[in-house]
C-alpha cells in the first residue's frame, strides 16, 4: 500500500486553531456566567422583594381595605413581577369614583396606592333610577333618585357599564353632552346648572340658577353663548327675574319673563314653555314692535350695539347693550 504523505500545518495555522477554541471556550464561560447571574436574580426575585404591606392615600369615597382587597396585587405576590398600567386601569374600572391611580415601589417590601376621586355632575334617567355621571362623563352609579345633581333629559342610554365613559354606543346624544358638560366645567357654571334637555338637538335647553331657561340652540356656539347669558344674567337682570334666554337668527339675545313652572317644565322635558313657541315669529314680531315705537337716536343706539355683538374681544362687555327684553329689566 501507498503511505499517504503526513501534512504539517504552519505555525500561522496553529495560532488560528488555539485562537478558535479559545473563543469558543470564552463564549461558552459568557454563557454560563449569564446563565448564573439570571437564575440568582430569578431567584432573588422569588425569595425576596415579596409585597408585605398595601397603603392607600387619598381615598375618601371607598375604604382603604376595600381598595387593597380590590386590586390585582396581593400580599405575598412579588413586588416587581406585575405591570402598574395595567393594574391602575383595572382598578379605575373596578372602582368608579377613583379618577387617577398611581402605585409606587417602597423597597424592600411595600406598596403605595395614592389615589383622586370624582363626584357625580349630572344624573340621566336610566333603568327605572338615574344613572349617574361625572363631569369627565364617566359613569359612576346607578341610583333610584338623582340624588338633588341636575337632571339630563331627552335622551336614551343603553347599558352603560359603571366605571367607562359615556360613548356614542351608550347614546347618539353623548358626544353633545360631554360637549356641554366640558364647557359648563370650564365656565364655572355647574354649581348653578339645573337641567339640561336634550330632546331637540337644535334646541338645547339649559337650566341656570334656578330661574333662567338657556336656549343654546346646538353646541357649536355654546361656549360664547353661556358667556353672554352670564353677563346679562349679573349685569341686566334683578335677582327676581324668571325666564327664557335665546339667540335669534341674527345672533341676538332675547330675554322673556316666564314662570318658575314653565322653567321646570322645560328641563323636565315635558313641555316647552309656551312663551316662546316659535324664536323666529317672536322675533319678527318683537322687531317690528320695536321699530314702531322706538325713536331714531335710539334705533341708531341699538344699531351700533348690535354691530358691536360681531367683535369678538367686545361679546361679553356689550351684552347689556345688545339684549332685547319682553320686560321691564
């Protein structure tokens, strides 16, 4: 037989041989050494860092105890091993009135949950009682009374799950209720709000201090609306008057002494007031009154006022100027 013929390798050869198994063995020790670090901190994770105690700040309308034997985490379950996000958004749902939940890590062992609440704004018939709703729109209780909150008529809710926000599936009305609500909020108006009837989506009517019958029309204009009504309210009217409130076609407001009965009606959604039947025959006939009887520096005078409810930065200063009333204001 033919010997085969032995190959010797070079010295540059062998260096690469040695510097291969060298690497090799080094991430193969990369992996142990990895493997080692993550099972102690497993370890130490499952051993250690357990929840020992549960504190609640904040909570007024729910007991402390009773947010703890809500919440997801419990004592004995690990301090880092749950999301937070997770666990504030069930517990939003859970308890209705919370409006914000923040939890914080107190190493070795404990929990923080502070915690804000909401308070019911408006009531809505619903289900024999009065489902009732913050100003967030969220659904805080189903009631049998309206528990004295200003009272939304003219709409139907379906089911409306405690702890959500009023939606578009709950009612076709809900997007102008929050709508109102949201600017109420802002105009610092809901201590005085009684009622609002959304049975007319063109014919809002809002109830105001218990003697006044806001007719917004819709709510494109309602923030400037409820700012004018504010005006005439302090500035024209006495403590005693009782009526209605409404924009003619012109963007003009009208005031017309009514009844505390027909106010009532109006936000009971029984009646409207009749009043005012008609905003638009009213008017054309409170027009031509007015110039029958006016003379012609005061006509000039109501001209210029009601050129003057155009200005934007000026609305709300020239509001005694521009209102027509039925009454002696």
């Amino acid at each position: 037989m033919r010997r085969r013929k032995r190959r010797y390798k070079t010295p540059e050869q062998m260096r690469r041989r040695v510097s291969r198994r060298q690497r090799f063995f080094h991430a193969i020790g990369r992996i142990l050494f990895l493997g080692v670090l993550l099972a102690a901190a497993i370890l130490a994770l499952t051993v250690f860092f357990k929840v020992d105690t549960i504190t609640v700040e904040g909570a007024q309308k729910y007991r402390a105890e009773e947010i703890v034997a809500g919440m997801d985490v419990k004592q004995g379950d690990n301090l880092y091993l749950w999301n937070k996000v997770k666990v504030s958004d069930a517990m939003l749902e859970k308890f209705p009135y919370l409006q914000s939940v923040q939890i914080r890590r107190h190493l070795p062992n404990a929990l923080v949950v502070s915690v804000t609440e909401c308070s019911a704004s408006v009531a809505i018939a619903s289900n024999g009682g009065y489902l009732l709703l913050s100003k967030e729109g969220k659904a805080l209780e189903q009631s049998a009374t309206s528990n004295g909150l200003p009272v939304v008529t003219g709409m139907t809710l379906s089911d409306v799950p405690l702890g959500r926000i009023l939606s578009e599936e709950s009612s076709e009305s809900a997007e102008e209720l929050l709508t109102i609500l949201q600017i109420v909020d802002a105009a610092d108006m809901h201590g005085d709000l009684n009622f609002i009837n959304l049975s007319d989506l063109r014919d809002i009517h809002i109830g105001y201090q218990k003697r006044f019958d806001i007719r917004v029309g819709s709510v494109d204009n309602l923030a400037y609306y409820l700012r004018f009504a504010q005006t005439v309210i302090q500035d024209r009217l006495s403590p005693s008057d009782i009526g209605q409130l409404y924009w003619d076609a012109q963007n003009r407001l009208h005031y017309v002494p009514d009844t505390a009965e027909n106010i009532e009606k109006a936000g009971m959604g029984l009646a409207a007031s009749p009043t005012v039947t008609n905003a638009a025959t009213e008017d054309a006939a409170r027009q031509t009154d007015a110039e029958a009887s006016q003379s012609s520096a005061q006509s000039q005078s109501d001209t210029d006022a009601t050129q003057n409810s155009d200005n934007g930065s000026d609305e709300e200063a020239d509001a005694a100027d521009e209102v027509d009333t039925d009454g002696d204001v």
